[in-house]
C-alpha cells in the first residue's frame, strides 16, 4: 500500500527543513561564490526560496 499523499508532503517538507539547517551551517563560513551556489540549490528546491535568500542575506540588494 503506498503512503498517503498528506504523509509524502509532510516527509517532503521534514528533508527541506534538514537541508536548511546544514545550508544554514556552511553560510557561516562561505564565501561570496558559496553563497551564490547555496542560493542556486534553495531556488531548486522549494518555491518560497526568496523569503529564505533574503533572510540569509545571500543576495545583496542594490
């Protein structure tokens, strides 16, 4: 029997929620190019990437 959509929604947003703790980790110590490619990988993986690259100053406003 397979997994109900709802628990695959939830198991989806638990292993974002896990990348983001590690992304949050290496931005401590990375360097301007690091960040560009975090910010890359955040726009692949969820839809609300912006609210998250603007919080994490990834991307300077002009």
């Amino acid at each position: 029997m397979s997994i109900s959509e709802r628990k695959q929604e939830l198991k989806r947003r638990r292993q974002r929620r896990k990348k983001y703790d590690i992304f949050a980790r290496k931005l401590v110590k990375a360097t301007v190019t690091e960040k560009a490619v975090i910010a890359d990988k955040l726009r692949r993986m969820t839809p609300g990437c912006e609210v998250l690259i603007e919080a994490w100053d990834l991307i300077k406003k002009r």
